[in-house]
C-alpha cells in the first residue's frame, strides 16, 4: 500500500484496505503450522507437570496466574489441565516481563 495522507483517501477504499489487510493476516494465522502428513496431537500436562515446565512454581502462583489470566487451565471433571503450547507461549510472555521466572 502506498502511504497516502489520510484526507486522501475515502471511507470506502480505508475499509477495503482495513479488511484486506485483515484477511490476509487471518490467512497467516489459519495456515497449518505442521504441513507434514503427521499430525501433531496437543499434550495436556498435570498441575505439577504444569509448575516443573513453568520453572518449578508452587501451586499458590499456578493459581493467582489461572486467575489473573495469564495461564489457562481446562477443567476435567475435578482435574486442572494445561496445553503444554500455551504453557509454552505464557512462560514466554512471562519472562519478558521480568522477575522471578516471569512471575
């Protein structure tokens, strides 16, 4: 897209570049990570699991990052579950915040 001065341009051609640009990402996102003919199957971690792959947390933090959002937690039954990926991704975003482990 070339840049234009925003009193250039219309409403109409605005949104349509809005939306392109939107697609185009959503179609980044969407493509298949693994495009190999084995699929990868998600891992699902224990609590304790869970706190050994984020540094060795007690359950206490497990809990208060649940609560505030940073870590999801799907419920089985009475069992606490974690996607091992997205354990992966919080740990990250974590320790770029800094302190201890990132929490």
């Amino acid at each position: 897209m070339t840049k234009k001065v925003l009193t250039e341009v219309g409403i109409s051609e605005l949104l349509d570049e809005i939306e392109g640009r939107f697609r185009r990402t959503l179609q980044d996102v969407m493509k298949p990570v693994n495009t190999g003919t084995k699929k990868s199957q998600k891992r699902y971690l224990s609590r304790a699991e869970a706190c050994e792959l984020l540094g060795g947390i007690s359950y206490p933090t497990l809990y208060r990052r649940i609560a505030d959002g940073t870590i999801v937690c799907l419920k089985s039954g009475k069992r606490s579950l974690f996607d091992e990926d997205q354990l992966k991704e919080s740990l990250i975003t974590l320790q770029s915040k800094g302190g201890k482990h990132g929490f």
